[in-house]
C-alpha cells in the first residue's frame, strides 16, 4: 500500500496552507523558497516539523537542511516511511 | 452554546481567522483567551503566533513589555510563543533579539543596539555551551571546579556591566543538563561531570545572582518534560534552536507566567469548592464518617490529603485560601473541627462562604473583603457546572479544568503556572493576616449576577418516569442516601419500595437531569400516596448536584399534573425539621403552599396546595418533552 506522490502533494499543501496563512495557495514538485517569499528559514523549521507530525516521519539534520523545494520534502517522506 | 467557546480545534482555527478577517480582534482574542493551550499541537501553535502578530497590529490598548534576548541559540519561534501568551495577558512583547555571538560585545558597549533599545528586562539566554561548561575537559573525572565558578564570574560579570549602565530587570536562564552526559550513572556521583556541573551552577547562580535580579528555571522546566524529550538534537545542529519544537510553547507559556509575576500580575486567592473538592464525597450527605481524606480515605483520601497539604504550602507563602461551597455553614465547618485526616484548618482561610447563594455572587463578596480585583483570583471546583457559571458571570477569573481523579489536582493547578513569584518576603507570609483582618472589617450587601442567563445557557433536558425494576436500585439509593434535599427523611429498603410500586395508592416515580456537560442521570425520586383526592407526598429527595437550578419546580409542576390525572384536589407536602435539610426550609412556600400549622417550634411543617388554583411555577428553563 503506497501512497502516490500525487496524494501526498494534497496532504502537503493543507499545511502549507496553513503555515503560509494562505488559503488559495497551490502546490506543485517545483514550488520553492523562490515563489514563497515566507519560506525563509525559520518558516522552513516550521513547515518540517508540521510535515513530520503529519506524515509520522522523523528527518535527519542534514535532510532538513537539503530540502530546498516540495520534490525534495517528498523525496524525504517517502525515503523516510520506506525504512 | 456561549459563542465565545469552540469544541474543536479545526473550529477555533476557523473562528479566530473570521473574526480577524472581520477586523474585530477583540473577539479573536477572546476566543483564544478561553481555548488556546500551551499544550496544542506544533501546527496549532504556529498559528498562534502569526495570529498573534495580527491582532497586536490592531489592538491599541496593551500594556507594553520590552525585552532584549541575549544567546546564542535561535529563539525566534520561542519569542512568537511568549509575544503570543502576553498578548492573552494584554501585553504587547516589543522583543529585540541579539545575533548570535555578539552578547558580550553588546553589554559591553555602552553605545550598543541593546542600549538604545531601551529595555524593561534583558533575557540572558544562556546554553552551557556560551559559559564552556559542555566541554569534553569537564565530561569526566578532573576536578572541574574552576569551570564553575569561571561560568559564573562570567555570568555575573555580565549582569553587573549591564546594571551599571542601565536600569532593567535581567532575567537570568539557569543551565539544563545534557539527557546522555557521557558517564552514565555515574554522572551524579563524581562531582565533575557535566551534570554536577551544571547542578552546581544553578545552585551558585540561585545565591549569588544580585538582588533585583531574577532566575527562569528552565532546568525544572526541562526535567518535568524529560530530558530526552526536551532535547532535539537534531534541530540544535541544524538550527542552534536550544530545544524541541514539541515543549517550545510550553516553555514560553512558563515564561509569561514569569514575566506576570515581575509586573506583580500573579493570582492572590484560590476560592476552593469543598465536597469532592478537598475530600472525597459530600460532607451533606455522606456525613463526617462518609467523607474521604487521609489514610482512612483509601487512595482517594491520601490524593486528597496531599492536594490539601500542597494548598497549605501555597497559603504558607501568601496565597489566601477561600471556601465557596454550597453547604449549611454548620456542616461545611464540620470535617475542619473535627474530621481525623484534614490537613487545612478554617484559620488557614481568609474567608469561608457555606450557604447556598450563587457562587458568583460569593466571589463578588469574598473580592469586596478582600480588597482584591477578581482578576486576582483562582476558582477550583468540580463541578462543571459551577465553573461556566463562574466563566460566564466572572470572566476575568481564571477556572481550571479540574480533572476526574484527585490524584491530578495538583498537577492541573501547577500546569496554570497562576502563582509564580520572584520572591517570597516575610509580608508575603503575613499577608494572610491581614487579609483575614480585612474581611472582620469589610461590610458587604449581597450582589446579584445574572443567573437568568446562566440556567439558560445550561441547556437543562429532564427525564421522568414511574421506577420500575430498571430504576429501582437508584430509586433506593437516593432515598437513603440523600440527607441535604429530602424532605420526610424516609429511609425505604427496596422491597418496601416495589411494595409501593406495585400499590395502585402510591406513585413512585424518578427524574433525571441532563445539561450541556453531561448527564446527571436520576437525581430525584419522588413517592405520592394517593386517598380520598389527596396527594400526600410521602417522599421527595433530589441529589445536590442540581440544587438552584429550578429543577424542584419542574418536578413539582410534574407532581400537579399527576395529582390531576388522578383524581385529587389537594396536595399535602411535609417537611420534618433536621439539622441537614434547611435547604428546604422555604422550599413548599416558594412553591405557593399554605401552611397548616403555625406552631414555629413544631419538628414537623405540614403545607398545602389547592390543585385547582392556578399557579404558574414551572421552570422555564427546563424544558419538558418527551418522559
């Protein structure tokens, strides 16, 4: 039973919905810091560990300082569940 | 359903970005006021912070805090936090955080973005890492004193350059331990360990930090938490945040508390309900060999013995203690004077309300006595139902959820962080002295809240019927057990009550009660004897969880239509005289009986009712459907 990336792009942009405080906020693999202008690092934090509650997943340092668009945070979550 | 409270989150969420949308923050704030916890997951707390900064933009009328924030860490999320919970203090945090690395240099020069900032309080933020007490030298077995008193020369050091330059309150961190210091058990053997170390620097930092000064406890913070909890390791190397996001508002709420008590905004008084309250069961009813407290009470009585030794501790510093409890006062006094077990004596209360008056009105007075605001208090009861009166009539009274068992008492009461305190004095410890001389001077007249609206809000839904097999085990158990409400004072065993079932003479019947916090189940029993079209009440006993709630006259109001149906003109009420039931002392006169006899010292009043007269005592607020 594995979850689509599609899928998870849907759970992703309910938080970034919420994180960002924008309701109309739409997501794709390529978003990143660059469209978001409020994705600097300490929303980044943010965003990591709500994405963790929500997926039941834990991310080493290093993963949570790679992650620079949405491709890459699920990369991580599906890497993250597999193991 | 008071529109100021949300059941769920995704609700609360939902409401607070409407109103703020709407412009109207101080609802928002309102809202989160009632439903915001410290303990509200990370994604919730996020949004309160954004939230935070939204309604402060707005609202003109907050008290200002000023706060400069010295470390090395990155506190960003953990300043949002505290500006969050001072905001629901009515403060605005106008915080100004030092980069990393620079703290000495800014304490130092006089010139510096920390000076011309102005603070009210400066923050030392300190990890042990900035003081070199995480370093390898002291993680095992050379003496490492040097090391400490090193950190806290350099602390100290710090605080006093800073005091000779400007006036501010410095608020310094103590040290939490590392959760795996390297020597395992033995870290707490050796002396010179990392853990010893930072033990023994908080101890040092405690008596040597300057007076005017004052310490946050993060190490006690942390370790109610747990260590491995409180640490994120990974988040510190990645981020330099000093702990987990999961305790960081939490800490900041800690922090609030703290920063309150500087302002001298912490709570005054605990207005303490009694039955269920500080013993186990109801003094009314179950008498003084019923309650439950101390070792006789079982593990109830000790959760309730150590709750009232904790109270004491609180009262020893400085905290008045108040009893408002619905009660005769003679019987509420009763376990204090004699009850083996009891750990709070009356003299430790500074005022003592037993009687059966709306608990908002007594708070008014015990506030009146005292002198004090009502934003000063804390009210303790176990009663749902008593708290949303008090929440609803007294907002500015902080009302803790009181847990079901005992045992969390303590735990629920401490979680509210309402008497923190930077310093204890000897007028602290006499206060209550002259509290207690406040209230022999104090003359009051009673007030009067809004209790119309109140039994409205409660939503009151009743159930009767006649008791059969399903009910009769209650049936029995009420009539026995009630002492307070009950006024023939029969006592019936359960055959004797199917005897009476079964007796086309009699009516036995049962009422429940339900209400927005849950369902009281059967809470009075009601036996007619039925001769000659006379209604006799045999016997009528309602549970004093649901007195002052107009439920006597629901059932009374039920009493007459089953009277008609049967055939009767007349109803005749008894009420025999005990020392337990003056609460029912007025009760068939407010219900527009007549009194047959006038003789004030007879043990037994007998009223009457003319069935055909017409008159209006139902309660309006508890509606009747279906039975």
């Amino acid at each position: 039973m594995s979850v689509s990336r599609a899928d998870l792009i849907l759970g992703l942009q309910d938080i970034f919905r919420d994180v960002f405080l924008d309701d109309s906020l739409v997501i794709s693999e390529e978003t990143s810091p660059l469209e978001i202008e409020e994705w600097d690092s300490l929303a980044h934090i943010t965003l990591v560990t709500t994405v963790e509650k929500a997926f039941g997943v834990r991310m080493s340092a290093d993963e949570i300082g790679d992650i620079n668009n949405v491709q890459m945070l699920i990369d991580v979550i599906i890497n993250n569940s597999n193991s | 359903m008071n529109k100021f409270n949300v059941n769920s989150k995704s609700l609360l969420v939902a409401a607070i970005k409407k109103n703020i949308l709407l412009g109207d923050a101080d609802i928002a704030l309102d809202v989160l006021v009632r439903n915001a916890s410290p303990s509200d997951d990370v994604l919730l707390q996020a949004f309160y912070s954004r939230v935070a900064l939204k309604i402060i933009e707005t609202k003109k009328d907050l008290k200002i805090m000023k706060i400069v924030f010295l470390g090395t860490t990155t506190l960003n999320q953990w300043v949002d936090a505290l500006r969050f919970w001072l905001l629901l203090e009515g403060f605005r945090l106008e915080p100004l955080i030092i980069p990393f690395g620079v703290w000495r240099q800014q304490i130092l020069d006089d010139s510096s973005e920390l000076y011309q900032f102005s603070p009210d309080i400066v923050w030392f933020f300190a990890q042990p890492s900035d003081l070199g007490l995480d370093d390898g030298k002291i993680a095992g077995l050379e003496p490492a004193d040097p090391a400490v008193s090193m950190a806290i020369e350099d602390m100290l050091g710090l605080v006093s350059t800073l005091s000779e330059n400007i006036t501010v309150l410095p608020i310094l961190n103590n040290l939490v331990p590392p959760a795996f210091g390297p020597l395992g058990n033995y870290e707490g053997t050796t002396p010179h360990s990392i853990s010893s170390c930072i033990q023994k620097f908080n101890l040092e930092l405690a008596s040597k930090a300057p007076c005017g000064s004052v310490i946050f406890d993060i190490a006690h913070i942390a370790c109610r938490f747990g260590l491995n909890r409180w640490h994120d390791y990974r988040l510190w190397h990645y981020s330099r945040h000093p702990f987990s996001f999961e305790v960081n508002s939490e800490c900041a709420f800690a922090a609030a508390k703290l920063l309150l008590a500087t302002r001298g905004e912490s709570k005054k008084c605990l207005v303490l309900d009694l039955d269920n309250t500080i013993w186990g069961g109801v003094i009314g009813d179950d008498g003084l060999g019923g309650i439950r407290i101390g070792s006789d009470g079982g593990a109830s009585g000790e959760a309730f013995a150590a709750f009232q030794t904790w109270l004491y501790a609180l009262k020893e510093r400085g905290i008045a203690l108040a009893v408002c409890s619905k009660n005769n006062i003679e019987t509420a006094q009763e376990p204090f004077k004699s009850k083996a077990g009891m750990v709070l004596k009356l003299t430790d209360f500074v005022s003592f309300k037993a009687n059966w008056n709306n608990k908002a009105d007594n708070i008014r007075d015990i506030a009146r006595e005292l002198n004090i605001g009502l934003d000063s208090f804390v009210f303790v009861d176990d009663n749902p139902a008593e708290r949303e009166l008090i929440r609803s009539e007294l907002p500015e009274i902080s009302v803790p959820e009181l847990p079901a068992d005992p045992s969390d008492f303590i735990a629920c009461l401490a979680s509210g962080f309402w008497f923190e305190t930077v310093h204890v004095s000897l007028e602290d410890r006499q206060r209550i002295a002259a509290y207690q001389q406040n209230v022999v001077r104090t003359k009051f007249n009673a007030g009067h809240s809004n209790l119309h609206a109140f039994l409205k809000g409660l939503q009151m839904a009743p159930k009767w019927g006649e008791v059969s097999e399903h009910s009769i085990q209650r049936a029995v158990q009420l009539i026995n057990k009630t002492n307070q409400f009950h006024l023939t004072t029969t006592r019936y065993t359960e055959s004797q009550v199917r005897v009476m079932m079964n007796d086309p003479n009699y009516w036995v019947g049962w009422f429940a009660l339900s209400d927005r916090f849950g369902d009281h189940g059967i809470i009075s029993v009601v036996i007619l004897s039925i001769a000659n079209n006379v209604a006799s009440v045999d016997t009528w006993c309602m549970s004093c969880r649901v007195f002052s709630r107009t439920m006597e006259n629901f059932i009374f109001a039920r009493v007459v239509e089953i009277a008609k149906s049967r055939g009767c003109v007349t109803i005749v009420g008894k009420h025999k005289l005990t020392e337990k039931n003056s609460v029912v002392n007025t009760l068939y006169s407010q219900l527009g009986g007549s009194k047959m006899n006038s003789d004030s010292n007879v043990s037994e009043k007998i009223w009457q009712f003319d069935i055909n007269e017409a008159f209006s005592l139902d309660s309006e607020y508890i509606a009747c459907n279906d039975s």
